[in-house]
C-alpha cells in the first residue's frame, strides 16, 4: 500500500520568472516536459504591453514579445539541482527612454544559453535561479525619442545580449 502512495514520476512543469515583472512589468510563462531522466523540452513566451508615463515629455517603455523553443540538460535529475539549456528564440520589442531618450523598435532572432539551479521547496514547487545571454541577428530602427518618430539610424547587425536573470517559481506535476 506503501509503494501505491508513492510519488509518480513528475512529467510536466509551468513557471514563471519572478525578475520578468520587474523588468516594466513584462508578463512571462515556460512550460516544460520531461523527456527523459537527465533532459527536458521548454516552450516560452514573455509579453510587456506596457508604456509608462512620467511627465509630459517622458516616456519609458520596454514593450515586446518573445517565444522560444528549447531543452534543458539536468546531471542529476529533471526538476532538481543545477541545469544548462539551449533555445532558439524570437523578438519583437520596442524600448526606450530608460537611460536616454533614444528608442530602438525590431524583431530579433537567434540562439540563447542559460544555467542555473533549482531547489525544491515542496513536492510540486521548485524555486529556479539562473542566468542567460543570447545571440543572434536583429533588424531594428533607432529613434530620437519614444513619440518623436525621428530616425535616426536603422539596419541590419548581430548583437550579443544578456538574455534573462532567472528568480522563478516552477509548479511540477
């Protein structure tokens, strides 16, 4: 009776990363399903709809949307202890006004890495901390300010970025 009461193995994971609302509030989602003892496949999605007011001439923004596709790799067990994942992944953006006045709009493609750990806090709640860049092309247009409609510079060139500082909460079932 023991043995029947035992937990079955955890296939399937939803998260969210806690450090995405601080950046303008950017709402953020990433599901996962294990595939095998030491890999998992991910899908995501983050979306930041919002422009933020502060005075009559100043805007601030760090609107997108973004989907990524990827795997993880986890020595020790899916969903437990540390971890390091590649994905592919889509954006479009439009940010500005933060540290100048300058705006830059586009879509962007490319690869990320990422690593980090996860603890588990509860059978079906894990706490994710981890760290990622990205690379790739993007294709964008500059802006002397967020509402002016200046250009200033647009184009074609590669870019390597950090990616996404990873405080989250992942629900495992």
């Amino acid at each position: 009776m023991l043995s029947s009461s035992a937990a079955a193995a955890q296939q399937f994971s939803v998260s969210t990363n806690v450090m995405g609302y601080v950046n303008l509030g950017t709402l953020n989602m990433e599901a996962s399903y294990a595939v095998a003892q030491h890999w998992s496949i991910t899908a995501g999605a983050r979306f930041n709809p919002f422009t933020f007011y502060s005075g009559t001439d100043r805007q601030m923004q760090n609107r997108q949307q973004a989907y990524n596709v990827g795997v993880r790799m986890w020595p020790w067990h899916t969903y437990s202890g540390w971890w390091v994942a590649g994905k592919l992944q889509y954006q479009e953006y439009s940010r500005g006004g933060m540290l100048s006045r300058d705006t830059e709009e586009g879509d962007g493609y490319g690869i990320g890495f990422s690593a980090g750990y996860t603890c588990m806090i509860h059978p079906n709640l894990n706490l994710e901390f981890g760290l990622g860049l990205w690379s790739g092309v993007k294709k964008f247009r500059t802006y002397d300010c967020p509402s002016c409609g200046l250009t200033v510079d647009s184009g074609t060139k590669g870019f390597i970025l950090p990616n996404e500082i990873i405080i989250a909460l992942a629900y495992v079932f």
